[in-house]
C-alpha cells in the first residue's frame, strides 16, 4: 500500500465532514419541530426538498465538475456549505430564523453534498488504483460507521446543554476543517477532461447515458438505488413503530440503532480480506443478497426488550453485510468508470439517489398512512427482496484459463477438445 500523505490529508477531510454530519443527523428537523413548531406535513416537506431539490439543482453540475480541477471544486463545496450553515445560528441568534431558511439551507447543502461526492470520488482515483482504492473505500466506510455508531448520541447531549444549533454550528465548522485539509494536499492534479467550446444537453446527460450503456454498472446503479432508497424511506415509519407504537424510551430507540454500528466497523474491516479470496464481483452478488434478507423482519419487531433485542439483530445483520458490500461497490464502480467520466458518472449517480430517496420517502409516508405502519414496512423489505436480480450482471464473463496440470510419464493419451468458453461463475 502507498497510499501517502496526501490521502491522509483527503481522509481527514473526510472524517472532520462526517463527524460533523452525525452529530448534526436530525438537527433539521429537531430545528423545525422544537423551535419553529413545524406541523408533521412540514417536517416532511423538509426531509423530502433538500433531496428532491438539490439533486434537481445539481444536473447541470456534473460536466461543469468534470471540466474543472478537482481540489478547487472540493474547497469551494466545503465552503459552500460551511457559510450555509453558518446563516441558521445567525438567524436563531437575531430571532429571524424562518422555516423557509431551513428548507433553502438544506437545499443548498443537498446540492453541495452531491458535487462533492462527485469530484472526491473522482479525484480519490487519481490518488489511489487498484487494490490501494478498496483500501482506501475500507477506510472511509469505517470512518462513516464509527461517526454513525458515535455522533446522533453524543449530538444529543450536545443539543441539551449547548441548545438547539449547537450540532448545526459544528457541522458548519467541520466543513472548514475538511476545506483546510484538502487545501493541505501537495500531489500536483492532472489537467481535467478537455471542455468542449459549448455544454450540451448531451454532455449534461453524459453521466447518465455511460451508467446505463454499461450492463455491470446498470446493474450496480439500479441495485444500490433501490435498496438503500427503500431502506431511508422507511426510517420515519421505524421510528413511528418504535418510538410511538412499541413505546420505546428515547435511549432504546438511540441504543437499537447505534449499537448495530459495531457491525459496519467489522464489515468494513473484512471487506479487503474477502474480496481478496473471492473476487468483487462474487462479493458484490453475495454480501448484496444477504443485505436485504433482514429489513422484512422489522415488520414483525415485538414488544418490550425483546423487541429491542430484535432490532439490534435484525440491524447488526443489515449493517455488517452494507458494511462489506459499500466500499466493494464504491471502489467497483470507480473502476469500471473511464477516468474521463468519473465525474459525470458520480454526479449522476448522486442525484439519482437524492431524487430516489426523496420520492419513496414520500411514497412511503403515505403508505404508511394507508397501510399501516408495519405493513408499509413489510412491503419494501418484500420489494428489497427482488433485487439481487439485478447483480446477476455484476460479474466477469469468463474464467482465466486454468494452468496445464503435469502429465505423468508413460504413453501418450488423446485428450477431449476444451469448450470454446465457459460459464461465468
């Protein structure tokens, strides 16, 4: 591995953002509803226009990213988002925060999140290849588990001793921090992809027509943007279960979820070793399908602690299998990217999933309303279930050849004719 000091630099980055953005997980809405009395309609407008609308804001983005170096664009994202954020304390501070401010904030900050995404992932291929890439996937991912399993609990007490912003303005300041590190990064960044004389509508789309000419990352993308879209829609309906119809205690409901985290740590940890032994694309196809045998069983969660108990299984099951299939997947679909589209391709794939996530959460919630909670609950884990499907095309068309074996001394012997080709495993 030579991963080198300026990735460090780039994981720093990384991990100031993503603490930032677990302690300040449900700051939004916790702002809305105890702050500015948000009704329950408004506080679902909230979670679904920042993702709706960013993505919608960021299309365009994709090819004037690919354009463009790449640390400029992260710098500037980070900074976009810090003075964002920034603006809610401000307005709390003089008593004119408004529920539009915060719509318009988390817009902002969608948006930023996807360019971002999409200019890291692309400038991360020029810092790391090969096997050094799943190294460096492995480490994000369990840097986002540790922030997960840490940062909603301890945002928490923060909030009740600093007051309702708090998370917000660490969050904010995060951004500076990952700005000031990625600034810090020395290794020169190779020209970016030649910019035609004019953007067309064909170079914004570029992202989109490349994912889609391309059987394994088609199969990819409609994969992990259905599942992980149908496992965030139902976030709000598990919470309605837990919280008001099993009647967990606030510190049962923070415990069922973050204990679990402990999972995507040790996924992530194994996810080099596995892929090593077995290749990615069995890995993909594997990890993939057990990932969405556990989400149908929440439907059935019983009451008191063994329900709590459940839950943790049910989640420690869900999160160490994402926590060996995320950075597979991630550094799979980097791979199979040309270097030229890398960009374009992230961005698409981003504001796929913002737009995905916001129309089944949607969805979802009224599901809910019609179904019941448990039912809508059990239909996506059942919809989940289908998906694996699609990574029957994550996989290499044919086996390497295998060596000759040693003949024994002794009269030649006629062989059978080999198969022009073999199945693919």
């Amino acid at each position: 591995m030579a991963l080198g000091q300026d990735f460090r630099r780039l994981w720093l980055a990384y991990a100031a953002s993503t603490a930032g953005t677990f302690l300040a997980l449900d700051a939004f809405p916790f702002i809305a509803v105890t702050v500015l009395h948000s009704s329950t309609t408004e506080v679902s407008v909230l979670a679904a226009a920042g993702l709706a609308v960013g993505a919608l804001i960021a299309v365009p983005l994709g090819p004037w990213v690919e354009f463009r170096r790449k640390r400029p664009v992260l710098v500037a994202m980070d900074a976009v988002r810090f003075v964002a954020l920034l603006t809610l304390p401000l307005g709390y501070a003089f008593g004119g925060l408004t529920f539009g401010q915060l719509v318009a904030v988390s817009v902002v900050v969608a948006a930023a999140n996807i360019v971002f995404t999409a200019a890291s992932g692309a400038y991360l291929k020029g810092l790391a290849t090969g096997e050094d890439l799943l190294v460096a996937n492995g480490r994000f991912e369990t840097t986002q588990w540790t922030a997960t399993a840490v940062g909603p609990p301890s945002g928490g007490a923060l909030i009740g001793v600093f007051g309702p912003l708090a998370t917000v303005v660490l969050d904010s300041v995060s951004y500076l921090l990952s700005a000031l590190a990625i600034g810090a990064i020395r290794t020169p960044e190779p020209p970016p992809t030649a910019r035609p004389a004019t953007v067309r509508t064909r170079d914004v789309l570029d992202g989109w027509h490349y994912i889609l000419g391309h059987p394994r990352l088609r199969a990819l993308f409609l994969n992990t943007t259905l599942v992980n879209g149908l496992i965030m829609a139902t976030a709000p309906l598990l919470a309605i279960l837990l919280l008001r119809e099993l009647g967990f205690a606030a510190w049962q409901y923070g415990l069922a979820f973050g204990a679990p985290c402990l999972g995507g740590l040790l996924g992530s940890r194994l996810s080099r070793r596995i892929t090593a032994r077995f290749g990615p694309e069995r890995v993909l196809l594997v990890t993939g399908t057990l990932r969405v045998i556990w989400p149908v069983a929440l439907a059935f969660t019983p009451h008191g602690p063994a329900g709590l108990g459940f839950v943790m299984l049910v989640e420690f099951g869900l999160i160490l299998t994402i926590g060996i299939f995320s950075p597979v997947s991630a550094t799979y679909r980097l791979q199979e990217t040309e270097t030229s589209r890398a960009a374009r391709v992230l961005s698409a794939w981003g504001i796929t999933a913002g737009a995905t996530r916001a129309a089944l959460t949607l969805a979802w919630g009224a599901l809910g309303a019609w179904l019941g909670t448990r039912e809508a609950i059990g239909l996506a884990g059942l919809l989940m279930l289908a998906t694996p499907v699609l990574l029957w095309r994550v996989r290499t068309t044919s086996r390497p050849p295998r060596p000759p074996r040693p003949r024994k001394s002794g009269p030649p012997r006629a062989t059978p004719a080999a198969p022009a080709s073999r199945p693919a495993p």
